[in-house]
C-alpha cells in the first residue's frame, strides 16, 4: 500500500502523524512522507479525514 | 440507533490524540467555554456521564507590554478620557442588543483606540476563530452576555477525549451501535422525506438522519435534485472559520494558570492555555503541554503564517528555546476548519427534506459558541425529533 499524499487535499492537520508506526510522516501546513522510513503498512490512509493520503493508483 | 463514522476513532475534531506521551487533540484545545454551566456541561450532567470539569482560574488574562492583566485591570491601561469610554462599553456589553454591524465597527464607533481594537480581535480570535470584523455585534453581544451568566471555561478531566469516551458509554449503554469505518455515501430520500441511507454498498432503513458532517455535505448525499436552487446556494455559500494550533512540550509551567491567555499584541496567536495546569496527565510527568491558537484567514500562505506563529511564541516567551519543544503544528480550513459556519451566521437544524436534520458546529443557536454551540443545537434538534410525525 504505497501512500500518495494528494497535496491539494491536504490541509495539514497532522491526524495522521501519530498513528505513523514509522514516525515518516511530518506537518507544517500540509504533510510530507518519508519514503526512506515509511513501510508502506497503510495505516495514514485510513486515519486521513480528508481522503488526502491514497495507495498509489488510487 | 446507529451512528456512521468514517474515521476509525469516534469524537471528529473533539477528541484526544496522543503523541509523545502528550495528549493532543484532534481539534480542540481541551476547553468547554461555560465549564459546567452552558449547555454542554448541563448535557453531560443530565445524561450521569461523570466527566468532571475543572473550572478555569482565572478564566482569561491579557499580555500587554510584557505584563499580565486581569480582564477588570484593563480599563488602567486607557487614558482618562478614555476610561469613561471604556465604562460604557463594559456596561453595553451586559446590557446592550447590538446589530449587523461588526463587533470591529461598534466598538470602533465607540472608541477608536488601537488597544481596543486588538483586545477584540484577541478575544474573537481565540473564542471563534475569526476576527472581530468578521462577526456581527449582535453576535458579540450575545455571546458575552452568555458569558456574563454562564461564567467562563473550563477544562475537561482527561482532556476533551474523556468528554468523547463518556459520550459513547451513554450511547452504548443505551443500546445505540456506532460504527467506525463506515462512510456515509448517500441518503435515500423518498417523496421530500428520508428513507435511509447507504454505507458500505448497502442500504440502511431509518425514518430520521441526524447529520453533523455539515449542510452542504449533506445536501451533496442527498442528491442537490432534492433540493431548491436557493437552498442549495444558501448552504454552499457558509463561510467556515479557520486556525492554526501550535502544541508545545514544555519542562516547566510557561503559563502557570488553567485559564486562557489572550495575546492582542502578538502578530497572529490570539490566544494559549495550558491545560496541564489543570490535569497534569495530559503530559508525561513533570512535563507541560502549552497550545497556542491563531486565526487563518484562507488565501494566506499558511506556511508564512506558521512561521509568524513560531515567531510570536518566541517573543512571548523568550526563555522558549530552553523550556518548549514544538510537538505539532495543526491547520484546520478547507472542509476540516475549526468552525464549520463562522459564529454568527445562524442556521436551525431542520431541512427541506422531513425527518433529515442537521446538528453539529454549523449548527449553533445565537450566543454559543464551539461545543457548547453544539450541544445548544442538538437539544434544538431533538426538540424537533420529538415533534416529528414522521
Ligand atoms: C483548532 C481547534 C480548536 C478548537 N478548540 C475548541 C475548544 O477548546 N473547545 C470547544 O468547545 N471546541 C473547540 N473546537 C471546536 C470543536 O472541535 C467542534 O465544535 C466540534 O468538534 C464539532 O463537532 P461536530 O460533531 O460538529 O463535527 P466533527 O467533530 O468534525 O464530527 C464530524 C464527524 O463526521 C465524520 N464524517 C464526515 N463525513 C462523513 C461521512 N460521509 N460518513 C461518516 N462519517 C463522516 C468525520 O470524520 C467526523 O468525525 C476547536 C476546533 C478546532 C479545529
Ligand atoms: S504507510 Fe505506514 S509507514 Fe508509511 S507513512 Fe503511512 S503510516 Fe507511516
Ligand atoms: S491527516 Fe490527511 S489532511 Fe491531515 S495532515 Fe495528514 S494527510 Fe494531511
């Protein structure tokens, strides 16, 4: 489950940072994905009240 | 009963996230405006929750020049001349009705002092979100007259979550059934009056859908078909109230106080609390959680405006690179905000459709603001319920 952040979506509330077991996600203003750290687990996907983190493709 | 919740937590924006061993929040800054008094806190009572509120001492103090002032303080701070002025508009904000004009222009009329001016935007800024030339004397007026009679905030034991957590005992314990995971995807309407909605590919019967997700949104599940043109402008013409929070780690108390602290000279932040000072176990121990809130206005580049925060707070506290550690910056706009309507544009809970209403923080009876607005609104709305036919 490769997380895409679709940035138009995001309005940096940071929901999804602390459900991050990798601790890849950070926020100020909209977040950003460590794709070194991240490991895919999809976890940010569903924690995301603005539908603004997708696998990829979807 | 059943309650749809797309997210896998319940609580939407009022709820505890924990992050470092502090418990942020999803929205809120852990404040119930009236503490015990408003209709939230009455709400909680009523339904046995136990949720213990800590009232906030003081409820509010003001940072001018560097030094502290207490809200009766503040008439020392105006000239002579001045301070007759300041008189009156304390006696019209226990008295007086207001009108369309904004809260900025009435006190402007008034008494036109830079000081003044900023204290409103603080004040507004930290209660709503917006500033004062945004809001409606009427409004204002109303709201502080509710203050007046209710009394000022207060702080929830364990934290806005424990308010959640209560909530959804009384649910359950009710026999409701919430179901997390489960986006709402449409609602069935049948001759102007709802059947049902869907969920998951499949469709639920109910003869009355209470939705907090917003008026516009709902409408959008509805279909726009079901609904008149100038309807469906009226609810996509809100105006939302947005912010930014800043949460803070901290290894002594900055504030020292469970009451707010309004910023009017600070570039952005209107407002901090800390909420610690009440419930310590909103930090790991000896730890203290500060939040600062600023008004967004949507357009800016929110990057800049983060960035004049962390600045302010550094000004404020200048021993703040030695004690605080910046744990998260929150924005909240564009659908997320942290007031669905701004205050002050006022909207009931029924629709043009029977047996669909709307509840939730677009929601709010004239005067109240944030969840106690809430609260106000949802015993609107099951007032109506209880009246419905069907
Ligand atoms: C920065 C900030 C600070 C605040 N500080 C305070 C404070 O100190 N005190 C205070 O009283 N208030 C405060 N508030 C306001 C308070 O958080 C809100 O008034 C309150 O959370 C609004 O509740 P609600 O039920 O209307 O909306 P929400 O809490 O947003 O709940 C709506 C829920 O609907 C869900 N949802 C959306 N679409 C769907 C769908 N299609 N299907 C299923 N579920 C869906 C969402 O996931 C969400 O959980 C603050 C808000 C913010 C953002
Ligand atoms: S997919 Fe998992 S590891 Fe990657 S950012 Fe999201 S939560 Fe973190
Ligand atoms: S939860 Fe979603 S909207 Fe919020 S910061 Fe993360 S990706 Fe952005």
């Amino acid at each position: 489950m490769i997380p895409v952040l679709v940035k138009d979506y995001c309005i940096g509330c940071g929901h999804c940072v602390p459900f991050c077991p990798q601790e890849a996600i950070t926020v100020l203003g909209r977040a950003e994905i460590d794709g070194e750290t991240c490991i895919e687990c999809g976890i940010c996907i569903i924690y995301c009240p603005n539908e603004a983190i997708q696998e990829d493709g979807g | 009963m059943d309650i749809f919740e797309k997210l896998p937590y319940p609580g939407g924006r009022f709820t505890n996230l924990e992050y470092q061993g502090y418990q942020l929040t999803t929205g809120a800054l852990h404040m119930i405006p009236h503490a015990e008094n408003g209709p939230l806190g009455t709400m909680l009572k009523e339904l046995g929750t136990g949720v213990r509120i800590i009232p906030s001492h003081p409820p509010g103090l003001f940072r001018i020049g560097g030094r502290d002032y207490e809200f009766r303080q503040l008439k020392d701070l105006f000239s002579l001349r001045d301070k007759v002025k300041v008189a009156s508009i304390h006696a019209m904000l226990k008295l007086g009705k207001g009108g369309k004009e904004s809260y900025r222009d009435w006190v402007k009329k008034r008494l036109n002092n830079r000081l003044a001016l900023e204290l409103s935007d603080s004040f507004c800024g930290w209660t709503l979100s917006i500033h004062a030339d945004k809001l409606s004397s009427r409004e204002f007026l109303a709201i502080t007259s509710n203050f007046n009679r209710y009394r000022g905030p207060g702080i929830p034991e364990g934290g806005c979550g424990a308010v959640t957590r209560a909530l959804v005992k009384v649910i359950e314990e009710g026999g409701g059934n919430i179901h997390l995971e489960s986006k709402v995807t449409g609602i069935q309407l049948d001759g102007g009056r709802v059947t049902g909605m869907d969920c998951g590919g499949e469709s639920h019967e109910f003869d009355v859908v209470v939705s907090n997700i917003g008026p516009k949104a709902t409408v959008e599940l509805c279909g726009e078909e079901a609904f008149s043109p100038d309807y469906v402008k009226s609810v996509s013409n809100i105006p939302e109230a947005a912010g930014i929070k800043i949460s803070v780690a901290c290894d002594r108390p900055m504030l020292g106080h469970t009451g707010a602290l309004f910023t009017p000279q600070a570039k952005r932040i209107d407002g901090l609390n800390e909420v610690t000072n009440a419930d310590p176990s909103l930090a790991p121990e000896g730890k203290h959680l500060l939040m600062s809130h600023q008004t967004y206005e949507p357009g800016r580049d929110i990057r800049e405006e983060i960035e004049l925060g962390l600045q302010d707070l550094r000004e404020l506290f200048p021993d703040f690179d030695r004690h605080c550690r910046v744990l998260m910056v929150q924005s909240y706009h564009n659908g997320w905000p942290v007031n669905r309507t701004m205050s002050g544009k006022l909207m009931g809970p029924e629709t043009p459709v029977r047996g669909l209403y709307n509840v939730g923080d677009a929601i709010k009876p004239r005067g109240w603001v944030e969840t106690e607005g809430v609260a106000a609104g949802v015993k609107a709305a099951l007032e109506r319920i209880d009246a419905y036919g069907g």
